[in-house]
C-alpha cells in the first residue's frame, strides 16, 4: 500500500491528516485527499531545491516517508511531466544517486492586481518566475462589471500565446473581502462592490479555478517569497523559489507527510522546518498605494483572520479629531499618509507610517518590516530610511525588525496564491 492509499490514525498532526470544523473537531481524509497531500510536500521540495535537484533518499528523509513512497510518488509526478531527472549527485562511494527536480514550464498561473485605478496581470511559471505580463488602467469606481471585463481581457493577453495549461487565477483586490466565499466586502469609498461575487463570477467567465485574496495579503506572500529566495542556496534562488510559500489561511507551522504503508510512521513536520527555515517567521508587509494596507506573514503564512479581516492597517487612529478618513473615522494613517503625499512631503509620509508600523510591531514582534505599493517605488529611500528611523527611536528591544522593499509585486503574490494547491497550500 503507498502513501495515497490508506489512513494514518496519527493524531499529532492537526491541519495535515484530517480537516477541522469551526469547533475545532477534526475528521477523517479520504484517500486521494492523502495521495495528493504527499505528492505535494514532494512538489514542494523540489521546487526549493531549484535545478540542482535532490535524490528520492532526501526526499524521504525530509517527508518522512519510506523510500518506496517516495518512488511511487515521484513516478506519479514523472508521468504528469511535473517532476524529471536532473543529473546524477557525486559518488560517495556507492552506486551514484539520481536527481529529481521540478519542471517550471508544465504548467503555468495567472495574478491579477485590480487596483483602484490600474490592473496589473502576470502570468507564471511553476517556479513563480515572469514570463508575461500586461498592464493598464482601471475605473474601480465604474463598478464590478466593468472590473470583471477587465480582468478577463487581462488574463486573455498573458495567456494568449501557445504554452502550458494554467492551473488557476489569483485576483488581489482591495479589501476588505471574503477570502474564503470570493465576496468582495464594502471597500472604502466604493460602496458598489459589497457584495459582489467576484471569484464565482471570474470562475464562470475563465473557466478555470480563481483564488480570491486581499492585495495585502497577496503583497505578504510575494514579499516573503521574495527574501526566502534572497537567503536560500543559490540553487534554489536560481530556481526563483516562488513568489511566496505561504498563501495558508492561518500561521501554522510545519507540516509533515502522511505515509500509510505497513509498518511506517508518519512524519513529524520537518518539511515545515525545510520550508520556512530559511525565512522570516514573522513579517509584515506594507503597501502604499491608492490606500494603505498591510499583509501579516505570521510563523510562516499569511495570516488573514477569522473573517479575512486582518490587515486594515490604513485605519488605525494615530491622531484624535484630525482630518476626516473616508472610512467615516478621523485621524486615520491613511488619510494623514495620503494628504502629506498629495503635497509632495514623502519624508512626512515616511514618518506617519513609520509611527502606525511601530505600533503593529509592538504588537506582533515581527522580524521584518517590507514596504511596497506605487508610492513607496517612487521614493524607495525615502521610505525605508523614514520608517526605519521611526522604528529605530521607538525600539523597545534592540533586536529591532528590518525595514526593506518588498522585491515583488501584488500580481506576483496572486499567482502565488494560484500555484498554492499545486503545492499542498492554500
């Protein structure tokens, strides 16, 4: 019997050999549903291990399960054409060992930007590597309708020429939204959107899978992807490891494969240990753009809440009865932000988010703080020094957090997200 073939018992893993209600309460797994789990912690390896490649001996080692395993598994792949041979390892003086790795170009994804007033889309590999792209402006305020025909004119352009199959669209929008449902929320200051089925209406237009997610958080995961390949083995950023490892609902952490066979335990999470080892555990990502926002990459995925709700960094109150928020509050930091830019004050702007990510850092106690979003690319310096000096002079503990860029886009983040099942997340 082979990993996809029969049932675990093993308690120990919540999350990872059987789903949870809202109670909490875990039930069982059908069988494909293990099958697929295994061959994506294999996926998974491969894909950070780059074009180097690692043996079925790793791959067994690093999943927990048996060699035998492993060999069905990657036979699987290999017939899929996701999974091909790529060399062999230096003897050690046995028999020399055959590499497996990832084969980006079998199948490709698609994330989209919507903006409030541009739209950005690209389309990926599954190494989460650019090979095309497509941009222009948009009219958030010209309703869901017209964003829609947008969307599908966008995903026609990057994916009009001859290539793989894609296995899904990533759309980030402004929030807030239902990640869960594909229901946009009541965004600030456009009140036609509440309520608009936008996944279940992408989906019955593109006829394929579309993955709903707030721009931030799709900011969060390209982010984070973004420096795990900067600080990983050239061999894996030379791969472009991906756009972002976590599109997970919640801030689990590791997760372990589930062998069935006869006789063999089950793995105790060191792929997690793999997977986000190299990576900052906590991080927050900025976005200031049109609005400003925030995705929160907590113990190694995004973090979006009970409600998809977390993140709405732009209104948090930093000044009592200052201008008016077109949230209805004022004082907000997106209005004060946002003002201070419209008269070409960057440093000021610099400052106020500076202030409101010292509070979110006080709170959370993140490794790093990553800036994106239009206004921070026209000013870079401008912002990273801003906000790092604010964080520096409010550091309560002198480990304080990185400040950076970002290094990836929204669209990149939302393919990301498209790619997640592929590889077991999501």
């Amino acid at each position: 019997m082979d990993s996809g073939s029969g049932n675990s018992g093993h308690g120990g893993h919540s999350g990872h050999g059987g789903q949870s209600d809202e109670h909490g309460r875990r039930g069982g797994v059908n069988l494909p549903a293990l099958r697929g789990h295994n061959d994506a912690l294999v996926l998974e390896l491969l894909r950070g291990a780059g074009p180097a490649g690692l043996g079925r001996t790793e791959l067994a080692a690093r999943t927990g399960l048996t060699p035998q395993a492993v060999s069905k598994i990657t036979a699987r792949l290999g017939a899929d054409g996701l999974v091909a041979e790529a060399g062999r390892a230096a003897s050690t003086g046995g028999k020399p060992r055959t590499l497996l790795r990832l084969v980006p170009d079998v199948r490709h994804a698609v994330g989209v930007h919507l903006d409030r007033d541009a739209l950005r889309a690209v389309r990926v590999d599954l190494a989460g590597r650019v090979v095309a792209e497509s941009g222009g402006p948009l009219d958030f305020a010209a309703g869901p309708e017209a964003a829609v025909e947008a969307v599908v004119r966008a995903v026609a352009r990057v994916g009009a020429h001859a290539g793989p199959p894609l296995v899904g669209v990533g759309v980030a929008a402004p929030g807030p939204l239902d990640h869960r449902a594909g229901v946009m929320g009541r965004v600030t200051g456009f009140p036609s959107w509440k309520g608009f089925p936008l996944k279940g209406v992408l989906e019955g237009r593109l006829g394929l899978p579309v993955l709903l997610d707030k721009d931030t958080n799709a900011g969060a995961a390209a982010a984070a992807g973004a420096w795990l390949r900067a600080t990983w083995p050239e061999a894996g950023a030379d791969a472009g490891v991906g756009a972002g490892f976590g599109a997970g609902a919640g801030a689990g952490g590791g997760r372990g494969a589930v062998d069935v066979g006869p006789g063999v335990g089950v793995g105790a999470g060191a792929v997690g240990d793999v997977l986000v080892g190299g990576a900052p555990r906590t991080c927050v990502y900025l976005h200031v753009g049109t609005g400003l926002g925030a995705g929160l990459w907590l113990g190694g995925g995004v973090y979006r809440g009970a409600r998809s709700a977390a993140g709405e960094f732009g209104h948090q109150v930093i000044l009592l009865d200052g201008p008016p928020c077109r949230c209805g509050a004022r004082g907000c930091v997106e209005v004060l932000c946002l003002e201070a830019v419209a008269r070409g004050d960057l440093p000021a702007a610099a400052r106020i988010v500076g202030e409101a990510a010292a509070n979110l850092v006080a709170l959370l106690d993140v490794d790093r703080v990553l800036l994106g979003g239009r206004v921070v690319a026209a000013a870079p310096d401008v912002f990273v020094a801003g906000v790092g000096a604010v964080l520096a002079a409010r550091a309560l503990d002198p480990a304080r957090p990185v400040v950076a860029l970002a290094g990836a886009g929204v669209a990149e983040g939302a393919a990301e997200m498209a790619l997640a099942p592929l590889f077991g997340r999501g």
